[in-house]
C-alpha cells in the first residue's frame, strides 16, 4: 500500500442539526495530486479546516503527516484559505519571505527563495511592488507563491483557480505540477472540474457533506456508461441487440448538419467495445454518416454521481 500523508477517519461536522460534513473516510497519498470537487456548500472548506485543526470534528479521527493534530507539523504545511488576503503595506518578495520564514526557513534562503518562484512563475517584475497596488488575480498568485514557498510536504490550496486568468490558471497548474513532481503532495479544492481533470491523480467527490466518490480519475468515469453519436438513415433497432447497450436516445430527428440522417445517442456500458458496435452497423448495413465515440468528462461524471445519489436519497 502507498504510503499516506492525511488519512481521515469517519469524519463528522455538525453545526446544531445540520451536519456539514457526514462521515467521510479518506487516504491520501504521498506525492498525489489530490482533488476535493464538489457543489457550493458541498463541504470541502470544512472538511480542509478540519484537516488544519482549525475547527474540531464532531466525531471522527484525522492523521497528518503522523501527528494527530497539523498544529504538530505547522512547517511541513502549506495552506491557501478560501477567504484570500495579504498584507497590502508590503512589498510582494518581502511577503513571500516572510511566510517562509513563519514556516521555518532561514532570512537569506528565503529571500533567495522568493525572488526565484517570483520569476519562475512570471511575477518578477511586481517583486519590488506593494500588494496592494496588485490586481485581485495577481494577488491571489502571490497569496499561493507565499504559501508554498518554504516547499511543505502537503500543500493544502482552498480554491485556487477562483479568480484567476485562464493564462494564470495555467501557471498554477504548473505550480502544482512541479511541486507533485518534486514529491510534495498537493490536495485542492474547485468545483471547476477541468482543472481536476488535468491535474488529479485522485478526486474525492463530495456532495451535501456525504462522499460520493474516492478513487483515480479514471476509476471515477468507469463508473457512468460512455456514449457514441451515430447519424443515418438507416433503422438501428438491431444495435439494441448488442448486450451491454443501456439506452438509444433519438437527439434530432433533422439534424442541421447537412447531412439527412438521424442523430442517436448510444449509452453503452464499460466493457462494451465500441469497436463492436462500428462493426455491426456494417454488418447489418447501416450506413453511417457520423460514428463519434466520447469518453465522458469528469462533468458528466459528476452530474451522474450526484443527480444518482440525489435520486437515492430522494426514493428513501
Ligand atoms: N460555522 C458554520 N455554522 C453553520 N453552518 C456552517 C458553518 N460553516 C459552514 N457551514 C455550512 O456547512 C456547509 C458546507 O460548507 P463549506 O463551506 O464546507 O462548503 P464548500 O464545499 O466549501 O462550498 P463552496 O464551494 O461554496 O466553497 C454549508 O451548508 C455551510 O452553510
Ligand atoms: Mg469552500
């Protein structure tokens, strides 16, 4: 088994009678990158403020870095809060010294450290700038580059990529990048899930404080059947046939492609090969104008796993 960095055990948060965080169990991995993806108000700050020991859990136990508390392990941290904010008197290399130095580093190196993620992360030129002369995004990035300058051993980053630029999303995507390359493990939350999508080695999918989903990203789209376009003119009632198709759903009865034919939706299950499908048609001479195979994206992994739990609870 893979070492873990974080590990919670049946975690509960409540507030009165409501309970913002329902029983989670998680194993982070060393060196992961690791998503928190779920709704607004779904639980991820809570659950990340939990980890912090910045709020108690109801119930439930949390190991971090093998302490029992991330009091214990405060310069092995690197935490970006959701609500962002920095000093705005100082001058952004000498914020990003400072943090360093809070999380342990000596004067010279992290000074020297803070004129280097300056530059590798396209910031050198506000280095002599004071905060707040910066724009929000800019800020923001000089929040992230602060909090993760002394190189922790976890990062913890609430919502990175709100605010920022897609070119800006970019850089800190490589941040994150590097820094799991470097085998710093980086856990962040979003509810934009391309992000999730590009970067993460594991997802937690949460939803109304309940987990939905643990596990890779790829693991997490085998669970939702895939879908192929066909367009024709021809019957396809002999595909319903083929084991393992789900549903055929008609999209357009003209569709505006120029082409006349049909456009069905197939939903078939994971072990079915769509390869299978492509050749039935020509063995049973339907003649395509369209034949579009799409893996399902991390979004419709989600709208299923949350609208199917959503229903769940709903029946009870
Ligand atoms: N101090 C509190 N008292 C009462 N309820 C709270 C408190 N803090 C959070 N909650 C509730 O707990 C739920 C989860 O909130 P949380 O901030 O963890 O969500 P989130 O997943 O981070 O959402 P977002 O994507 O909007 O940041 C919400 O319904 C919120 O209103
Ligand atoms: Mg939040």
């Amino acid at each position: 088994m893979q070492e873990s960095v974080l590990s919670l055990s049946h975690v509960v948060k409540q507030y009165g009678d409501f309970t913002a965080v329902n029983d989670i169990s998680l194993n982070i991995p060393k060196g992961s990158i690791y998503g928190f993806l779920g709704p607004n108000g779904a639980g991820k700050t809570t659950t990340i403020r939990m980890i912090l020991d910045i709020i108690k859990p109801t119930r439930g136990e949390i190991t971090i870095l093998g302490h029992s508390s991330a009091l214990d392990v405060r310069t092995g941290i690197g935490y970006l809060p959701e609500e962002k904010g920095l000093y705005k008197k100082m001058k952004v290399w000498a914020i990003i010294q400072y943090f360093a130095m809070l999380k342990g580093m000596e004067k010279k190196a992290a000074k020297q450290r803070a004129w280097t993620v300056l530059e590798k992360y396209g910031l050198k030129d506000f280095a002599e700038a004071k905060v707040e002369t910066l724009s929000k995004g800019l800020g923001q990035k000089v929040q992230v580059l602060s909090a993760v300058a002394h190189a922790p051993e976890l990062v913890i980053l609430d919502e990175p990529f709100s605010g920022l630029d897609p070119v800006n999303q970019g850089v800190l995507e490589e941040l994150i990048r590097d820094m799991a390359a470097a085998g710093q493990t980086v856990i962040f939350s979003t509810h934009v899930m391309q992000h999730a999508e590009r970067l993460c080695d594991q997802i937690l999918l949460i939803a109304k404080g309940r987990k939905i989903f643990d596990g890779s990203v790829a693991q997490a789209k085998a669970t939702i059947p895939r879908r192929i376009l066909i367009e024709t003119n021809s019957d396809i009632s002999s595909l319903r046939d083929i084991d393992g198709i789900r549903e055929i759903l008609i999209l357009a009865a003209n569709p505006v492609t120029g082409n006349a034919g049909q456009l069905w939706q197939l939903q078939i299950q994971q072990q079915v090969n769509p390869q299978l499908i492509l050749k039935t048609c020509f063995d049973k001479g339907i003649a395509l104008s369209r034949f579009e195979f799409t893996e399902p994206s991390l979004h419709d992994v989600f709208v299923h796993l949350v609208g199917d739990d959503a229903r769940e609870r709903a029946a009870r």
